[in-house]
C-alpha cells in the first residue's frame, strides 16, 4: 500500500512538473567555514572547511549536480575530500514548494563511508519538513523554519531540529539555531549523541555566495 502511495505521488509530480516550466540555469556555490558540521555531527574535527558546488537545472525543474568539501574521513581522521553527486525534481505553488531526489555521498579515500540517500521535503510558507533515508545508514527526519529581520531584506534567522534513526548505531537528535547576514552566518548547534566530541555546544561561522 506505501509503495502504491509513493508511485502515486511521484507520478503526481512528475505531472505538474511537466506543465510548468522555468529557463534553464547554471549556477556554482561557494563557502567556507570553522566547522563543516552535518546533522549536528562535526565533519572535520571541529576544523575549517572549504566547499564548493555546480549545479545545472533544466526548463523542467529537473536538477543535477556536484558539490565538494574537505572532512577527517581520511586515515586516522586526516584531511580527505567528500564528492556528493545528485539529481532531483523540484517544484512550487504560491505558499508550498517541494523537492524529490537522490544524493549519492562519496569518500575517494576511504570508500566505506560512502552511502546513498533518498529525500523529499515539502515547504509550506516558512515552514519546511523533509525525508531522507538510506538503506545502508538509517533515516533523518527534519523540520526548519526561517524569518526574515527587520533591520535588513538579506538577513534572516533560522531554526532546525532533526531526529536521525541510525541501523547500526544510537539514535540521535540534534537542532541548531543560525543568524544570516548577506553572505555570512552564525550558527550554535546542540546534539543529544553521547559521543565526547559531539555532546557540547558547537558554534561556527560560515560564508557562502552563489553565482
């Protein structure tokens, strides 16, 4: 019966985005930050990251993409790179949008990490909820919202909250609160995990730009 729901819905989908239609486009991101944190899980040690990404998106609002950062996967927690690839479908009304993909998430050097994920998050005004889920690794359930501040029309600050059911390890939730100015943004993160280098506050600064 879920598996009929599921191919109803993405059917549904590919539907309305079949009757809308927007320019193609090609954009590249760009950002580093003090601590490449994931899911409330700190990436690189609690050290810098530089990242960076492509992405191509056609008149059909099917999208494909590439995005890179360093992290402590490496051998012994050295330096090592993360190459994510993914391909989504992503559409909106007047007060809802939504997004359905795939992310494949790579280690070149340390291929036992690597996992592939489904997602979708659906978006109602300020509000948005997304899916994701991995045979090999678990499920994340997360919820997000984001207001704009008085003082200035490119600032905002942002609340998160996810809860991450993991096959082979403790679940685990964790939430953020983050303030963006412009290009750049403060975010303090809190995990409920047990592990000694997770369990604390983590604050880090972050600038990201978008061509």
């Amino acid at each position: 019966m879920l598996s009929k729901l599921l191919i109803l819905i993405v059917g549904m989908l590919l539907f309305l985005s079949a009757q809308t239609s927007l320019a193609a486009s090609l954009h590249a991101d760009a950002a580093v930050t003090s601590d490449y944190v994931w899911r409330g899980i700190s990436q690189t040690n609690g050290k810098p990251a530089v990242q960076g990404g492509l992405e191509y998106i056609t008149e059909t609002r099917w999208y494909f993409g590439a995005w890179v950062s360093n992290t402590s996967h490496g051998e012994n927690g050295q330096n090592s790179p993360e190459v994510d690839y993914y391909v989504g479908l992503t559409g909106q009304g007047i007060s809802t949008a939504y997004d359905l993909g795939v992310i494949n998430y790579t280690y070149p050097e340390s291929a036992g990490d690597g996992f592939t994920e489904l997602y979708f998050s659906f978006m109602l005004e300020f509000f948005t909820v997304k899916y994701s889920t991995s045979s090999d690794v678990g499920t994340y359930i997360e919820a997000s919202t984001s207001f704009k501040l008085p003082f200035r029309k490119d600032s905002s600050v942002n609340f998160h909250v996810g809860q991450y059911q993991l096959n082979n390890s403790t679940d685990y939730m964790d939430a953020n609160v983050s303030v963006r100015i412009s290009e750049f943004s403060l975010t303090v993160s809190k995990t409920t995990t047990n592990s000694p280098a997770d369990k604390d506050y983590k604050t880090f600064v972050t600038w990201n730009r978008i061509f």
